[in-house]
C-alpha cells in the first residue's frame, strides 16, 4: 500500500482513510451478507445451504429469477476483473521497486512526468 500512494497528496493520510473505509465496507457487507442469506435462505433449511454448489446463485434464482441471477452473475465477473486489475498494477509497482534497486533493468522505472505513475513498469506488466 505505501507503494501505491507514492503520487498521491497526502499520501500518508489518504491510504489510512482508504484502509480504514474499505475495511470497515467489507466487514459491513459480509454482516450484511450473511444476515439476508441467512434470512432469505430459511433456518429451518439452513442444513442445505453448505451443501448447494452455488448458494448464493440458487437463492438469488429462487427469490428473483433468472434476470436476478444474471446480474449477479455478472457483478461477480466484473469483481474477478477488477481483481486481477489491481493484481496487475501491484506487480507494476513491485517492478518499479526492481528496477529501483538495480535487479530488473533501469528502463522499468520511468515515471511520467505528468502523472508521476511508472508508465514502463505498468506496460511491461
């Protein structure tokens, strides 16, 4: 994280919120979560929830349909591309780092004069 916030302003300051807030979403999302499935799934049919190959698929399907399951569907593809996004700019900055260092070529740790990112890193990538 103190890589990513190298051209940011306050930087310091600004990746503490962002930890902090996204920290605090993800625990309130899975509390969330697990209170409407538990709720939409029924307790007295709990026993099959860990035993359905996508639970959260077949609830979805059962409580809106297959427009609902599409969705669904789709916001889970959109995360796993968004995942491998922020995989892809984390190597970027670790071969920075590298190239910083001297152990890949120098050429890798351009920045943009303009942007202050590491163009050539990210490229490579």
């Amino acid at each position: 994280m103190v890589s990513l916030g190298e051209e940011a302003r306050g930087g310091r300051a600004t990746i503490r919120r962002a930890l902090l807030i996204t920290q605090t979403s993800v625990i309130g999302l899975y509390l969330l979560f697990s209170y409407a499935a538990t709720v939409g799934w029924g307790l007295a049919k709990m026993a099959g929830f860990s035993a359905a190959p996508a639970p959260l698929l077949t609830l979805t399907h059962t409580v809106a349909g297959p427009v609902g399951e599409a969705v669904i569907t789709v916001l889970v593809l959109n995360s796993i591309i968004g995942v491998n996004l922020a995989v892809n700019i984390a190597m970027g900055r670790m071969l920075l780092d590298q190239a910083r260092m001297g152990a890949v070529p120098r050429r890798l740790a351009r920045i943009h004069p303009v942007h202050r990112t590491p163009v050539t890193a990210l490229t490579a990538t």
